[in-house]
C-alpha cells in the first residue's frame, strides 16, 4: 500500500464516520423528548455533515479520481464504506443515541487533539476546525449521560443496557492495522492503540459520575474501519441515503 | 400558519359604550399603537384568544417538521441535506420562541402540548399534506414558507409585545427558507424531464392546500372583526391570500412551472391575479381530522412526547439531585 | 405541573462589546443545560459570544400600573442631556 492509498483509507474513515453518524442523528430529527433537545441534535448532525463534506473532499482530492465528497457519500456500496461499526447501529432509544454520541465523541475529541499536529497540513486544518466543535459535543454529551445516568431507577437501567449494548463496538477504535501504520510512520496521525489510554480516563470520568458501570471484557466487534464486515444494518441506511442519486443517475440538485 | 381558523371567546366587536373604563383604556392604547405587555391589565377574551393563536401558531411549526423531516435521510447531497436540517431545525426553534411567548400568558408549554395531544388544539391545515417527492421539499420551501411570510410580516405589528417580538426574530430567520425551497424548485423545473415531472407533480398537489393556508374567505370568517380592532391580525384572510397569489405566479412562470388553476388570469384594473378558491369542503375536512396524514402526524407527535417523558423526567431528577445538598448547607 | 422543566430567561452579549441583551426564554432542568440550550437554541447563526441564563421565577419586575410614577417624572429633568446646553462653537469641541 503507497502512503498516497493510505492516506485515502484514512480520510474515508474520518469522512465516514461523520457521515454515518451524521445520517443517523438527523433520524431524531422532529422525534426528540422535548424542543431544546431537537435543537441540541440538528446543530450535532450538521457539526457532522460539514466534516464530513471537509474529509471526503479531501479524500476525493488525494485519491485524484474526480470524486468529490458527494459521488463518495451517495455512490460506494457497503463494502466500500469505512466507518466504525459503532455509528453504524440503529438509534436505539434516545439514551442509547446519548450514549453512543458521547463514546464517539469522546474518541473524536482525542483523536482531532493529535491531528491537529499531523505532519499533513489539509489534515491539520480540518481537525482544527472540526476540534472545536467536538469539544463542544463531548460537553453536551457527557452532560446528557451524566443527567441520564444518574437520573430515575428507569433511567439508570435504559443508560446501563445502553452501555453494555454499545461497549463491544468500542474496541475497534484503537485496534491499529497497516493503514493506521503508515499513517503513524508518515507522522500523519497517531497510532490508535496510543489513544486508549486518554480515551478510557475521560470516558472513566463521565461514566463514574453517571454512575454508570463499564462492562468487563476486552471482546470487540470489527469490521467497519476497514470494511471487511459492517452491520446488516448499513445497507438499509445506504438504501435510503442513496436512493435519488441511484434512481436518477446524473441529475443535478 | 397560523392565524387560521381562530376564534374569539366572544362573538363581534364590543361597541364603546358597553366597555368598562379598563376596556376602553385597553382598546386606546391598542389604536394608538402601543404593545400590550405581559403584566398590563387585558379582558380575558383578549387573552384567550392570544393563548389560542400563538398556540396554535406554535403547534404549527412544531408539527411542520415532520413533512420535510420525511425527507432528511434522503436528502439527493450533503449540502442540500445539511440546509433542510438547519430550515427543519429553525421550524423547532419557532416552534420554542412561540410557546415562550405564549407562556408570558399564564399557560404552560407542556398544557399546550397535551392540548394539542388531545385534539382540543389545532395546528396548521397544511402540514397534514404528504411530502412526496423530493420537489416537495423545494415547494413546501417556497409555497408554504412563502404563505406564512406572508402572514408572519404582518403580524410583526400584531399588539401583544411577545408575539410581535417572536414574530420579529421568526421573520428574519425564514427568510432563507422560501429562498432555499426556491432555489431546489430551479435545479428541478430546470433540470431532467423526471425532475421537472416532480416539480409539475409537487405544485399540482400543493398550490391549493398553500392557498388554504390564510383560513376560510373573509365573508364567513366572523371572528375576524374582533381580532382586527384588538389588532391581534393586522390584516383579513383575503387580503392575505391575494398578495400570495400576486407574488408567486410570476415565481411560478419562471420556473416553467403550470399553475393548477385553469382560471388564473391576470384582473388590470385590480392590479392582481383572479383565481379560483380553494375547495373549502377540503379544507373543513382536513380541519376536523380527515385530511391525508393528520393522524400519522398526531400518532408521530404523541408518540414522541410519550417516548421521551423518561428523559424529561431523569434530567429534571438528576438537576434536584444536584441543587439539593446545595439547598442543605 | 410541578415536572415540567424551569423556565429560563436568556441574555446574550453580542460581537461588538454591547451588554448582554435579553433574547428569549427556554426550558432546561437546570442552569448548566440551560446555558448549552440558550447556545444551541439563540446562537444558531453567530449572534453571540457570551451568555447569561437566569430562572424566570427569579426575575422581579416593576408593575405597569406604576408607570407614570416611575418613568414620567424624568421627563422634565432636560437638563440632564447634553444638548440642553449651548456651548458657543468658538469655545472648542466638547
């Protein structure tokens, strides 16, 4: 794999990860518990779908096939997507969403904090910019958990099912594999693993004080990043996602 | 919108010389222009009917999410996902400046809310219309968001201090919507013959429910009057709806677009458009629940709120957790 | 309802150093959510760079039936504004 192929792979995942996440927040939308909440959700998915435009530019840039982020976002098929499998999954209830928006924000808050140095200067742009946003996110995000956590017995429950359910999907960020090497070597980004350990002490923090319990096991599900098994669930995201560009292929919006 | 099918508590406007002294000082400081305020002293139709039409007004654009939310996950790019997304959640944050205007009233957001849950309130004929193609998008935008412009200009003078100021902040915010919607009806009528089909297919179906949108015709709108002198409408249903009609159609022939009605034609000596009405058989129909989506829509918003009672009532608990042992020391 | 959310009251400070200034109100369980609500409900387009968020119920208010007592006695004081007086354009600007 050339560092150029590699970078690539890197930026679809940024991008895809954003995106797919992205997709799934603007389900909520019109559907949340109260007014303030709706609003809280579209300002995250459009925080996600502006990265998502910058990573998947950017991608299209370097791969140098006259792609831009739209014809990658409406026009690959499962296998091609590289998100993580945890932004994949369904919404769930609205603490699940919680949840898995304070997990994914948390890894996104560390991660952007390393890119921001990245030997790759359109790398570090982007993360500057997307950093502050996330920092914003990972507030909001841990607030909700801690509130949701530390709430009614019922909510305790709801929030603690969330996290068992969403916990096997974690490992997956920090698991490295020749693309995250050639990545670290290039001194474009960090080598995953290194985030572990900064990961598991803000999340640790939040959840302490949610008084939430995080699982035992170090079993994780993968497949996403680098696309050998997503979820069932993907495909039926994509269908709706893609439907008008694959139905009218060539017109323009 | 909004100001359809209001009704006051009591019927026609009250003559000077049947009003209390409070009244008469009330209805002087309405004509000469001053803004009622939440604390003022206000007869209590007055205030009814307010709870009424900016509840109503709020349920409206609350409720109207839910039509172009129908399309977000489909949205054809990034971009034009990202901009129905911030035009879906301004409808929300209205739907907020609303309900708090109402609440200076002495009504509760959530008392409006199950109002509306139990069918005793109403919101706007037109979102219980179906979205059905993507060119929907682009005419709710410009049709839809056109007619409440319309409506919510003039009621930027309405005389309650709240409402006018909501109404205020509401205008400057909409007026990307009706461009936004615009701007998709121009990539569509300009772009294939299927989306041109579409954006054919998306006025046909909507150009009559946008004309409903101003409320039934002046001459069997009898709570007019009454709103009229207390200045909480500004200006009739009719009056409304001729000056939609006269600043879309040239909209419309831009587009290449065919208005659905047979009869449009310019009147010279009006300076407007004649036009058919609306069927208003419909438009009662649809008002008392059997219009194409109303009970998805209230099944959707009921169900919401139900879902999310655990949150509302965990994030409250968890706020008293915190404030209590602060409370103690 | 005693389990609905508080009522907040925001204010936010502007770009260009002006004071805060009321915008609106919202619903949040307490004031930290208060004050991410008021961002992500009034600062949607760029309007602020600071915000305060106070309970509605903690707010007192003067009563409009003492308006003419609060406000009209300062209109006769003219000469608490400057263009009460004429200063001769020889003497310099001022």
């Amino acid at each position: 794999m050339t560092r150029e192929e590699a970078l690539f792979q890197f930026l679809l995942r940024l991008g895809d990860n954003t995106l797919v996440l992205g997709q799934r927040v603007s389900e909520w939308c019109g559907h949340a518990p109260v007014l303030e909440e709706d609003i809280a959700l579209a300002n995250t998915a459009l925080d996600l779908i502006g990265q998502t435009q910058l990573w998947l530019n950017l991608a299209g840039e370097v791969e140098g096939k006259g792609r831009d982020a739209d014809k990658l976002a409406f026009l690959r098929d499962v296998w091609d997507f590289r998100n993580l499998l945890l932004v994949e999954l369904p919404n769930g209830d609205f603490g699940r969403t919680m949840m898995r928006q304070f997990l994914f924000d948390a890894w996104q808050s560390v991660l952007l904090g390393r890119l921001m140095n990245s030997a790759e200067p359109r790398v570090a742009e982007i993360a500057e910019k997307a950093g502050k946003e996330v920092a914003y996110h990972v507030e909001r995000s841990s607030g909700t958990v801690v509130g949701l956590g530390d709430g009614t017995e019922e909510s305790h429950a709801r929030m603690q099912a969330a996290l068992d359910y969403l916990w096997p999907y974690v490992g997956e960020m920090f698991a490295p594999d020749e693309v995250d090497e050639e990545m670290a070597r290039a001194g474009i980004a960090p080598d995953p693993a290194g985030l572990r350990e900064e990961y598991d002490a803000l999340v640790g923090r939040v959840l302490d004080e949610a008084t939430l319990r995080v699982p035992e096991g170090r079993f994780f599900h993968r497949g996403g990043k680098n696309g050998a098994r997503h979820t069932e669930h993907l495909g039926h995201m994509l269908t709706q996602m893609q439907w008008l560009q694959r139905a009218y292929p060539g017109a323009s919006w | 919108m909004y100001a359809q099918m209001i009704r006051t508590a009591s019927t026609g406007v009250k003559p000077r010389e049947e009003m209390t002294p409070e009244e008469r000082r009330f209805q002087d400081r309405i004509d000469a222009g001053e803004k009622i305020e939440p604390k003022d002293w206000m007869p209590d139709d007055y205030r009814a009917t307010l709870i009424r039409q900016i509840g109503q007004h709020a349920h409206s654009e609350v409720v109207g999410q839910l039509p172009e939310g129908n399309w977000i996950t489909r949205a054809p790019t990034l971009e034009r996902k990202a901009i129905l997304l911030a035009k879906v959640q301004d409808e929300a944050g209205h739907g907020l400046y609303l309900y708090s205007a109402a609440e200076t009233l002495g009504v509760s957001r959530d008392e409006l809310i199950e109002l509306l849950h139990e069918g005793r309130m109403k919101y706007s004929s037109i979102f219980n219309y179906p979205t059905l193609n993507w060119a929907d998008i682009g005419a709710v935008g410009w049709l839809v968001d056109g007619a409440a412009i319309v409506n919510q200009v003039a009621l930027q003078r309405t005389s309650y201090g709240p409402y006018s100021r909501a109404m205020i902040r509401i205008c400057k915010e909409e007026s990307f919507h009706a461009r936004q919607g615009y701007s998709i009806m121009m990539a569509m009528a300009f772009g294939t013959p299927e989306q041109k089909r579409m954006a054919q297919d998306a006025v046909d179906r909507l150009w009559y429910p946008a004309l409903m949108m101003f409320g039934p015709p002046d001459k069997d709108s009898v709570h007019t009057a009454q709103s009229m002198a207390w200045k909480i409408k500004v200006a009739t249903n009719d009056e409304l709806r001729q000056k939609f009609v006269n600043q879309t159609i040239p909209q419309m022939e831009y587009l290449g677009l065919k208005c659905p009605d047979p009869d449009l034609k310019w009147n010279e000596e009006k300076q407007g458009y004649d036009f058919t009405e609306p069927d208003w058989d419909e438009f009662f129909d649809v008002i008392k629940g059997n219009g194409p989506c109303n009970v998805d829509r209230m099944n959707d918003r009921v169900k919401a709120w139900e879902k999310g009672a655990w949150v509302r009532d965990a994030l409250l608990a968890h706020a008293r957790k915190k404030a209590a042992p602060a409370a103690a020391e | 309802m005693k389990d609905e959310w508080p009522l907040w009251e925001v204010f936010i400070r502007g770009q260009h150093g002006m004071s805060h200034r009321h915008v609106g109100s919202l619903h949040a369980p307490d004031a930290e959510t208060a004050i991410r609500n008021a961002r992500d409900v009034y600062t949607r387009r760029n309007e602020g760079v600071s915000i305060w968020v106070v309970q509605a119920a903690h707010i007192a208010a003067s009563s409009p039936g003492e308006k003419g007592p609060l406000f009209e006695p300062s209109n006769s004081k003219v000469y608490r504004h400057p263009t009460f007086f004429d200063i001769p354009e020889d003497a310099g600007a001022m």
